[in-house]
C-alpha cells in the first residue's frame, strides 16, 4: 500500500509540472529549408528547444551502413532534428557515420550530443577530440558523462576529475551544455546530482523512462522529481525497454519469451506515456528507415495523455515489472 501511495503521489507532481506547457509550438518555427519540423519542447534550463522525438545512435553504429544512412535521411525528412550518439557506440562507427551523412551537410539544422564513458580526465579529453573530429564538427551541441553504474562509480569519476572536463570544454566553446546519463541505477543518478547541488553545472541527465519503470527500481520516483526541481533537462531513453516490449526478434535487436507488447500494450500507448511526462525528447533506437518512419508519425499524431489514463497503463503491466524481466538493463538493487 505504501509504494502505491508513493507511485500516486509521484504521477500527480508530474501532473502539476505538465502544467506549464513543454510542447511550445508558439516557438516552433515549423518549418527549416529541409521542411517541417517535429514540435519541440524545452531543454530545461539550456534554454534550448528540441524535437521531441530523437535519433538514437547506437543503433547508428551497428546496424549496415545502408540502414544507417537511410535513417539519418528518413529522420531529417520526417523533422527530426536530435541526434544522439557516444563516442564507444560501433565502437566510433556511429560518429563517423555522423560525420558522413549528417553534419558535413546539416550541421546548422541539427542538436548535435555525444558522451564519454572516460574513467579519467585524461581519458575524456582524448574522447572529445576523437569526437569532434570524427562527427566533422568544432562543437558539440551537448556532451554528456556516460553510463553510470553506482554510486561509487560516480565517486570514482568526480574524484578523477571526468566532470572538471567537461565543464572545462564548455567553458572553451567546444561544448555548448554538459549532463551525464545511465540506465542501471537510479541511485548513481541521485549520487551525481548531490555531488553537483552546490554549483549546478548538469544541464541534462539522460535515463531511462518507460511504463514499466515506475514499478521496479524507479528512475522516474528516484531522480525525476529532483530534475524537475533544478529545471534540468530530460532525455527519455529505453522508452520499449531496449526492444524488450517487442514479441519477435525481427522487430528488434533482441528477442522474449515474455513481451509486454503487443500483449497488453500498443507501442504508440508506450510512447505517449512517456511523451505525457515532462521529458524533452525521447532518444529512440531505429536500426531501419521502416522504423525510424513509425516513430515519426507516431509523434505527428501524440495526445497527451491524462494522470488517470497514464496511471492505468502502469497498473496494467505492473505484474511484468520483475527484477530482470523486461528491464532487464536495471541493476539488482542491494
């Protein structure tokens, strides 16, 4: 009875901060010399403003180079102007591929993001170089701390001095805005910003946000409150669980025995519920033009979707939320 207290009383404060519009088509221009753009929502306190859908770049770097380009193509078309990748994604394929078909000629139209998963200072100033050379660009729209596991690693990384790097590269003009991401425990997350109150530099945290994440080891109850306090930016990631809501390997990367969809949800349910949230964009992975185009007219199409509508889609697959069931990237909490 108490977690469900406490699952209630988190939807409604994000029922209270989707009361201040974050779809602002007011701003939107609509149109760029590529056509109509996706509408765009705010980046918490960057200031900037982005397409609410994104191009995730993992899938980038292993899918063919074919595919790839075509789904650079297909997502510029459709109005997709994010563009999500990390410097050990192929690994450094996805940024060359970046830097083949994206930036050498829509650098001006796009937000461009990578990150590094560097474990010293050092480390992150050879990723970044790397990065920059390899995507062909002299800045990066946001650069982001990658992947953190614990607590400790957290620890691990601030004590190395990975964050005085970034800051750094933001201060040069390399980097425009810096945040960190990780999709295994909300508690690493919580770590970094207690570690970052004081001066407040993190501008973004990338994290997992889905229908079944509110159920088990949650990163929306955990971190999602303080992200709206400091008005940073949200980047919703592993919105299908990193394909796991899907029944067959052909639609996915992966494969289960046990989907939660299409058995008791639609995908387009599982997107507006995370489009219902005070997210930014939604980063997702799209191995194939054929897919990058479903998510595209699924934004085209969102409703936002109301607290009772958004808490019976969670209640519906709360019995599938099983430590490493379909989350199965979440850490095993202690």
């Amino acid at each position: 009875m108490t977690h469900r207290r406490d699952f209630i009383k988190t939807m409604a404060a994000m029922t209270a901060a989707l009361s201040v519009p974050t779809v602002l088509n007011a701003q939107n221009p609509n149109r760029d010399r590529l056509g109509e753009i996706l509408p765009l929502r705010k980046l918490g306190k960057t200031g900037k403003y982005v397409t609410m859908l994104g191009v995730g770049g993992y899938h980038i770097g292993w899918t063919t180079e074919k595919d790839a380009q075509q789904v650079i193509e297909t997502a510029l078309a459709g109005g997709v102007r994010f563009f999500d990748t990390a410097e050990q994604y192929g690994p450094a394929i996805s940024e060359e591929r970046y830097g083949k078909y994206l930036t050498s000629n829509y650098r001006d139209l796009i937000f461009l993001m990578t990150k590094t998963q560097a474990k010293t200072a050092k480390d992150a100033e050879k990723h970044l170089d790397d990065s920059l050379r390899r995507m062909k660009t002299d800045y990066l729209d946001l650069w982001q701390m990658h992947s953190l596991f614990t607590p400790e690693d957290v620890d691990s990384r601030m004590n190395e001095k990975v964050l005085d790097v970034l800051i750094k590269a933001k201060e040069s003009g390399k980097v425009k805005h810096i945040g960190f991401t990780g999709h295994q425990n909300p508690f690493a997350h919580k770590r970094m910003l207690e570690l970052t109150k004081e001066n407040d530099p993190i501008e973004t945290v990338q994290m997992p946000v889905n229908v079944l994440d509110q159920s088990y080891f949650s990163f929306q109850q955990n971190v999602m409150p303080e992200l709206l306090n400091r008005n940073i930016g949200l980047l919703a990631m592993k919105t299908l669980a990193d394909g796991r809501f899907f029944a067959k390997k052909e639609r996915s990367n992966w494969n289960t025995d046990d989907p939660i969809i299409p058995n008791y949800i639609s995908i387009e349910e599982a997107l507006f519920y995370v489009w219902s949230l005070p997210v930014s964009t939604i980063i997702t992975g799209a191995e194939n033009a054929e897919f990058m185009t479903e998510k595209i007219e699924m934004a085209k199409r969102f409703v936002k979707l109301n607290e009772s509508e958004r808490i019976a889609l969670v209640e519906k697959v709360r019995e599938k939320a099983q430590p490493g069931n379909i989350e199965y990237f979440k850490q095993k909490p202690a």
